[in-house]
C-alpha cells in the first residue's frame, strides 16, 4: 500500500482524482507547458530515462486538445518491451501514459469485430432486455473476463442487476442489488468524466509520482481522464473481499446522467490492452444511445398516452359545469392517468372521492400537510414514512401524487397508490464502510445473497405521471379562472339588474303610496257621508275595499323600507347587542302578546360592529316573529343565545312556536314568502327578507331551524372582524347606544 496515502477516514472526502500515484503496470511522464518533464512515476529506472522516453513524442503532443480524453500517439514496438502511448492535456499540462502492449489483431482488431457483428445485432434487438443481454454477452467475448454484469442505478442510486454473463466458478449476481453506498458521489462524477477504468491487479502498490521540483506536490496532479490513475485502496479492499482480482467498468450515460455501469470481473489478473478497451468504451457509447432511443421513445407513447386522457377529463369537464368535484363522476380515466387505485378532490373541508381512498377526514388531513410542501406537483411512494398518520391506511394508500389548484383555499386533487411488498435481494448485507478500532474504513466482508422485506412503499410515480399531472393542473386552473371570469360577469350583470330592481321597487312603492291612501281616504268619506243610506252589504263591501287598501299600504311601505335597506349607505359603530335586545325586548313587553313571554336572555351577547339602525330592524323582526308565532302556547318562550363560529359571532333567537318543515327553510327569508295562512298570523312577508338584506350587506350569513309544532330558531353571524373594534379603515360615524 502507498505509504504516501492518508488512512482514509471517510469516503465522501477520500481523493480518488488526486491521489498522487498510479498503477504499476504502466509509466507516467509529466511536461509542463513549456514541454519539459517535470513529474514522473518512480517506476522509470532514473528521471532521464523518463525524459528520453517523451522527447520523440513532442511533435505528436502538439496536436493534443485541453480537456479531451486520452489519444493514442504511438505504438512503439521496436524496443524489447512494446509499449502503447496515450496522452492528453489537462490544467495546462500534458500527461504520457506508457503501457504495455498487447499482440495486434490485424483486420480482427476488437473495433472491426464490434462494428461487424454487435452493432447489427444491437440495432435489431427486439426490446431493452435484449440489448443489456448482447452486451454483457459482447463484452465478456471481447475482454475474455470471467464474469461481465449490466446494472442500473435508481432513483437513490442504488444498482440492480439487469443482464448477467458468468463463466462457471462465479457466483450470480442477477437480480441482485448493490448499494449506492458502494460508489461514492465523487466516484459517479468520475464515470462521467472517464468512460472506462481497468484495474489489472487488485493486489497491486501503487507507484507514487515524484518530482525534481520542491514546490510541486503529487496530490496536486488531476489524474480524473489517466488510465493509469491508481484507485481507491478501500475500493481494492472491496474487491479482494469478492474474490476478484481483476475488473473493468464501462460507463452507460443516458442524457447526461450515469444511467448504469458493465461491470467485469475476474478471479485472475487480467490486463485489457488499449485497442480492447477502445472497442468496450465504443460498446458502452453504442449500449447508452440504443437505451436513450428506447427510453425516449417509450417516454413519448407514455406521455401521448397520458395526453390524451388528460383531454378525455378536461373534455368530460367541460361539457358539464366545469365543476372540479366532477373529476370523481367518470374516475376511468383520471385514475388511469396516474396508475391509481383511488382519487379525490378536496375543497377546504369537503371531499369527494372514487376508488380506494382514505377516509374524508384523513384526506383532509393529508392534503392540509401537503400544503405545505408542494410546488406545481407533490409526490410520495413511501407515504407512511413521511406522514406516519397513514401507517394505518398503506393497504390503500402508500403512495400519493397530488397537485394545488389554488393557493389561497385548500383546494387539491390527489392520487393514491396500494403498498407493494417487496424482496429485495442485495448483493450481501446494504450496510456503508465499516471501521476498525484504528478508525479507518473498511467495505463488506460478504457479498452473499441478503435478503430484505421492504413495506409501506408503493411503486414510484413515473416522470410522465407527473407531468401529465402538471398539465392537468394547468388545465384546471385554467377551467376555473375562466369560469371565475364567468362568474364575475354574470355576477356583475346580476348587480346591475338587482340595481334596476331596487331602483323600480322603491318608485312603484313610493308611487303607489299615494293611490292607496286615496282609496283608503275616499272609503272612509263614503262611510262618513252616505254610510246610513247603504246597504248591510254594501258597507260590508266598502269594509272589505277598505282593509284591502290599509293591508296593500302596509305592503307598500314595508316593499319601500326594504328597497331603501339596499340603498342605503352603510354607517357602522360599535353596536352593544344586549341593550339593543333589552330595548326590543321591552318595547315587546308592553304589548298584548309580548307580555305573556317568558323571555331567557344571554347575558354574554356580543358587541359588533354595524349599522345601529339596520342592526336594530333585524333584532326586531327576529323577536316580533318568534312572539307572534309562539303566542298560541299556554307559554310562551323565547330564548336569545350568543353565537360564535368559524365564520363569525352573532345571535339566534328560539322560540317554541308553531315551527315550520326544515326543507322550506330556505323559502322563509324570500320576498313575500308565507310559510302559514295570512288569517292566522298578520304580516307582510318581507321581515326575514330584510333581516337577510342586512345581514348580508355586512358581509354575514343567516339560517333557520325548525320543526313543525316544536318551535324555530332563527340566527345570523357578522364576520369575525365585526366583532368588538372597528376594522381600520371603517369610520365610527355613528355613536353607540353606550355613548353619552
């Protein structure tokens, strides 16, 4: 072992491209950029044999580029030990590799082989399968490696065993899985830089690089592109451990990125020479462009595929309502987009699903903790882990893809996908370097057979799936901003025509006061005058017209006071509802009726901001209904009770009257809507409809409860910023009942 290596401690930090050595079965010589030796490997027999060896060499080295790989200049085999030369530049410098060379081919050189027979049969190959098989196959034909391997890499970088080719005496591997633990991120940008790494001799010493310069250190020298760069004594260790004396790795890089490696192995000492590993290098170049064909091609089925039931929903949507909630009423499609057994749409608290789902609540849950992590998609395949409340649903939902429609409300679409169990059998026991009591690092011992469960995992979501999902997003925000656009208008153009309506409510009301009075008036003078000269019926008649006339005024005014109640500017102050009610409740209390009530106040009734007036036209039509229709009671009750909620604090008044069915509830705070005969109880039918105005007007809500012959409760809630002070930008111009 290198004496001049540091005891490697940790091997995210270890220097695999400087470590200031190389391999013993070559020889190195470094030119600065003037052209003259200024480092070379201690296995030269004296530093002028190093300088002899370049010196023919530099009118071929003139024509090397900076940073392009390794190019063989020469093939000397005039001396009594042939040597291949490859060099290249890097950092300014100039790097000879010297190697010895191995007996020529002729016209069956490895390249022309490659060319002759692989190539055809690789771009005949019927599917992916069969590519990975043809070149484990090629590849062990041309090196002569006891065993060659195909692995992929996942998501998380560890590497499964696609194609295998062993000669007898080599364990299998296929099917396996190595961890990514096993090559270090710095180890996987170096397979990107050099496409190829041979090491002949697992038991080797490296041979350090030295220097007549003080000032220059070997770890300073880049040796990422040399063939000859001396590796990782952890990595000899490892393979030692497998029983492998000789390997050679080719890198399969698919769209800029390490998709996989070729892996070969051997019991034995293996040297590859240069014109071999050229041809294994241009299989692995040949082996990535088929793959990315293959994987580009089925990516653009998957995504047309996917495309068009993305159009199937956005159509099925389009030809109703436009409603997100009728993504559940034809679930074909929208699960076959994602591979999912189940789906929901979420708006705040409401839910609507198909397929296996969780419960509304859990998904509620579920999408409130993804809000807070997801950007235009968000997606999982190990749910549980990250969200340990769905432990419990994994039989169904291991895995979720969800997108954000909006980012103001709660408002999401989600997948979800079962648990798939799985055995995964890893190439010995996945566990990182191992240190000894000395604190150096140490791999594996065993790469036999170990076997691993792995639970709550759903099978992961495909990058079509989740573009495909994107779209849709994009789709659906669209949908609903044109239909907010819709909505808007159609709201705009309800505004105008319910402010044509106020305004021709308020003049037919004020010009129909004065005939009413007229009537009223010339009956009461018919009466006055001619009254003992008519008929019994006849002043049954004028009584009729007359009482016709008054109820048609009240009607009149009561249609007048609702109209102004939607003109009217809002004036808010700081309302004190228990002296409001106090008040309303003993004005009623000195009435008839009123004065029979067992009346039950809160104490606690809230204080809020409004109009005093308009607040006071509601709290009197809630009291005088619940007395009029309790009144036939032997007694009377009315009760007045506090109300907080999420959407605001108010009041409701109960009573236990004649009640009313609860399914025309909504029918009760509607213009002249009567739920029970004028005969029976007096009114006009615009009370409720003005309680609603109102409250409405200050941004609230009103309901009704009831139940025939058992009483009715009736209540409103203003916003939560109505309650106590005034919001800013509200002008207290009126003066509380509490003021002075």
């Amino acid at each position: 072992m290198n004496e001049s290596l540091p005891e490697l401690h940790s091997c995210a930090q270890e220097p695999i491209r400087i470590p200031g050595a190389i391999q013993p079965h070559g020889r190195l010589v470094v030119l600065d950029s003037n052209g003259e030796v200024m480092a070379w490997s201690a296995n030269w027999d004296s530093p002028d044999d190093a300088q002899a060896a370049a010196a023919p060499l530099r009118g071929r080295l003139a024509a090397l580029v900076e940073g392009e790989a390794p190019a063989a200049i020469a093939a000397l085999r005039d001396s009594h030990a042939p040597m291949d030369v490859l060099a290249h530049r890097a950092s300014g410098l100039t790097l000879v590799e010297f190697e010895q060379a191995l007996p020529q081919t002729g016209t069956q050189a490895p390249i022309y082989t490659l060319a002759r027979t692989y190539l055809p049969r690789l771009q005949s190959a019927a599917d992916a399968q069969a590519l990975y098989g043809l070149a484990v196959a090629e590849i062990q034909r041309l090196t002569g490696f006891g065993r060659a391997l195909l692995y992929r890499f996942d998501a998380e970088g560890h590497g499964e065993v696609l194609a295998e080719r062993a000669e007898p005496g080599y364990d299998s591997f296929l099917g396996h899985r190595f961890p990514a633990s096993d090559i270090p991120p710095q180890a996987r940008e170096l397979y990107l830089t050099n496409h190829i790494r041979v090491i002949p001799d697992a038991r080797y010493t490296p041979v350090p690089i030295v220097s007549h310069r003080a000032d220059w250190k070997a770890q300073s020298l880049d040796l990422s592109a040399a063939v000859l760069r001396s590796v990782s004594p952890v990595h000899l260790e490892y393979m030692r451990n497998m029983g492998t004396l000789a390997s050679m790795s080719v890198s399969i890089v698919v769209a800029g990125r390490l998709w996989g490696l070729i892996s070969c192995h051997d019991h034995e000492p293996r040297h590859v020479g240069f014109e071999v590993r050229a041809a294994c290098e241009h299989l692995g170049r040949l082996l990535s462009l088929q793959i990315e064909a293959k994987e580009a091609n089925a990516e653009v089925a998957t995504r047309l595929e996917l495309r068009k039931l993305t159009l199937e929903i956005v159509s099925h949507l389009a030809d109703g309502d436009a409603t997100l909630e009728r993504l559940v009423t034809e679930p074909v499609p929208l699960l076959r987009m994602a591979g999912a057994v189940g789906a929901a749409v979420v708006l705040d608290q409401q839910v609507w699903t198909t397929g296996e789902t969780p419960e509304q609540q859990e998904i509620v849950e579920l999408a409130q903790w993804i809000a807070g992590r997801t950007g235009d998609t968000f997606d999982c395949d190990r749910l549980p882990a990250e969200f340990p409340a769905a432990a419990q649903w994994r039989s169904h939902t291991a895995g979720v893809l969800a997108i954000p429609i909006s980012q103001v409300h709660l408002h999401q679409v989600l997948w979800f996908r079962p648990e798939r169990a799985q055995s995964i059998r890893w190439a010995g026991a996945p566990v990182d370097k191992v240190q000894d009591a000395a604190g150096r690092l140490h791999p594996r011992r065993s790469f036999a057979t170990w076997v691993e469960q792995v639970r709550g995992r759903s099978l992961p979501w495909h990058p079509a799936e989740r573009a495909a999902a994107a779209e849709l997003r994009h789709a659906l925000i669209g949908i609903v901003l044109r239909r907010a656009e819709e909505m808007a208008e159609v709201a705009a153009e309800l505004g105008r025509v319910n402010k044509e309506l106020e305004a021709f409510s308020y003049t037919v009301s004020h010009d129909l006061r004065a005939p009413m009075r007229h009537i009223a008036g010339y009956v009461d003078l018919v009466q006055d005058t001619d009254g003992a000269a008519l008929s019994d019926r006849s002043r049954r008649y004028l009584a009729n017209v007359r009482h016709a006339a008054a109820y048609a005024g009240q009607l009149v005014d009561a249609l007048l006071d609702f109209s102004r109640m939607g003109r009217a500017e809002l004036r808010r102050a700081t309302v004190a509802m228990p002296l409001l009610v106090g008040d309303v409740v003993a004005e009623l209390s000195r009435q008839e009726d009123g004065a029979r009530v067992e009346w039950d106040i809160d104490p606690d009734l809230p204080r809020l901001q409004a109009d005093p007036f308009l607040m006071q036209v509601v709290v009197r039509n809630l009291l005088d209904n619940a007395v009029k229709y309790s009144r036939s009671r032997p007694r009377p009750q009315v009760r007045v009770r506090r109300v907080a909620r999420p959407d605001g604090v108010g009041l409701q008044v109960e009573d236990n009257g004649v009640g009313f069915q609860q399914k025309y509830a909504g029918k009760l705070f509607g213009v002249f809507q009567r739920l029970h005969r004028a005969e029976d109880f007096e009114g006009t039918g615009i009370g409720l409809a003005s309680v609603r105005r109102i409250v409405e007007r200050h941004g609230g809500s009103v309901w009704a409860e009831g139940e025939p012959d058992r009483g009715a409760v009736f209540g409103f809630v203003l916003p939560p910023e109505a309650a106590g002070a005034a919001p800013p930008g509200i002008r207290d111009d009126t003066r509380s009942e509490e003021s002075p």
